[in-house]
C-alpha cells in the first residue's frame, strides 16, 4: 500500500506541471486571440477612416495653397482618428461602423455630424471647412485696416500728436508741481513768526 500511495503521490505531482503548462498554452492562446480581435478592430476603424479620407480629397483639393488652417491626416494610436484641423477630427463611434466628427472647444468637445454614412460626414467637414475660411477672411480683413491706419498715421503726422499730448501733459505736472511748492513754501512762511 505504501508504494501505491508514493506512486499516486508521484503521478499527482507529475500532472499538476503537465496541467499548469497546459492552462498557460490555452491562456497564451485566448490573449492573442484577443489581441487579434483588438488589431483587427483598429485595422477596420483605420481603414474606415482611410475611405473617408479619400472621399474628402476633392475638397481638400479646392483649398488654395495659402490658407494654411486644415492639417489633415490619420493617428493611429489607440483610438485613431482622422484629423481635418488642430481642433477637429473624425473618429469611429462605439460600433465602429458610426463616422463621429467632433471639435474640441474650451468648454469640451461638440459633435459636429455623426452618421454610417460617408456622404454626411464629408457634407459636414465641407460646412466646417467653409467656416473656418470665412472665419480667415474676417479675420485677414478685419487686421489689415489696422495695419494701414497705424502706418498711416506714422507718414501723415500721426505720431506727432501722441507726442504732443505727452509734452501738454508733462509741462501741466511740471507747472501744478511748481504751484504745489510755492503753495507749501507760503503757508509755512505764513506760520513761522
């Protein structure tokens, strides 16, 4: 009976590594498995981005050369992502087939268009990129008068009446000083006896 139990004893301890390196294997395999589900997820949102990325390059064509606003391009770090701008970007939505274009803000991110369709999303970065052109233009126009009148007024005698008015101002303290000290020196010429 003893030699039975010491070779049930073996047998037992022999099958535990035996099992162990099997439930490892079986373990090593599931994660991987997982990672690849994981991969291929990403490899479908990427591609998905890729196909609406391609279907924006006519309009990204029309942009002239000098407006330099939209940076547009295709992160793929863990949640990847298609930028049209520093501000904005499209992503895949929680069932990775739903196209979310969203801005970030001060006061957080506004989604802008969301939507299976591409058509949407390309019709919806157009508004945005017409916006943040015609935000440009006011922009350019709005600064260039400022520019002009500045520089005008440095041609035209501008300059010299700031001046002036600094020279009226300073001889105004310089004669209110004056009056100040000959009023002091009076009243204390006034109180010694």
């Amino acid at each position: 009976m003893p030699s039975a139990g010491g070779v049930g004893t073996g047998g037992a301890e022999s099958a535990k590594p035996v099992r162990l390196r099997d439930a490892l294997r079986q373990a090593r395999i599931e994660a991987a498995d997982r990672t690849g589900v994981v991969v291929d997820l990403r490899d479908a949102e990427v591609a998905r981005l890729e196909i609406l990325n391609e279907a924006l390059d006519p309009l990204f064509a029309q942009i002239p050369d000098q407006v330099d606003l939209f940076d547009r391009g295709i992160s793929q770090g863990d949640t990847p992502r298609l930028w049209i701008d520093l501000v904005a970007h499209v992503l895949m939505g929680r069932d990775k087939r739903m196209y979310r274009f969203v801005q970030d803000t001060r006061h957080g991110r506004a989604v802008l268009a969301e939507s299976h369709d591409v058509t949407v999303v390309v019709n919806a970065v157009t508004d945005y990129v017409a916006r943040r052109m015609i935000e440009r233009e006011r922009a350019m126009a709005t600064s260039l008068p400022e520019q002009g009148r500045s520089q005008e007024k440095g041609t035209e005698g501008g300059q010299k009446k700031p001046r002036r008015d600094r020279l009226w101002a300073f001889a105004f303290g310089f004669i209110a000083g004056v009056v100040g000290l000959f009023g002091l020196a009076l009243v204390a010429a006034l109180r010694s006896p």
